[in-house]
C-alpha cells in the first residue's frame, strides 16, 4: 500500500503525542510493540488522512 506503512493489524499512523486522544476517539489503535498508532485493518482510513505517512515517489 504506502510503503512500510501496512502492518497485519492495519495502516500505520504519524499521530503527534497533542493528537492522540482525537486519534482514539476516531478508532486507532495503539501498537505497543511499534509505538505507533494504526487505523485497525477494514476499517476507512479516510479520516485519519491527515495521520497517513505521505506517499514516496519512484524516480
């Protein structure tokens, strides 16, 4: 999908630690293992966009 960012539970955030709570209450999750938030697979990313690690471009 976006690089590194699928992991088997779902699609790895870039949640500031001030966004947390409002990441919460939209559904993420939080990866102990990975200090990371992730938006729990089949589950609509759109509003976590802003959270969504930003797309590489092949050159």
């Amino acid at each position: 999908m976006l690089g590194n960012t699928m992991i088997k539970r779902g699609v790895i955030l870039n949640v500031p630690f001030s966004e947390k709570d409002e990441a919460k209450e939209l559904g993420a999750r939080w990866d102990p293992d990975l200090r990371k938030w992730f938006v729990p697979a089949g589950k609509d990313t759109r509003p976590f966009s802003r959270w969504l690690p930003e797309k590489k471009e092949n050159n």
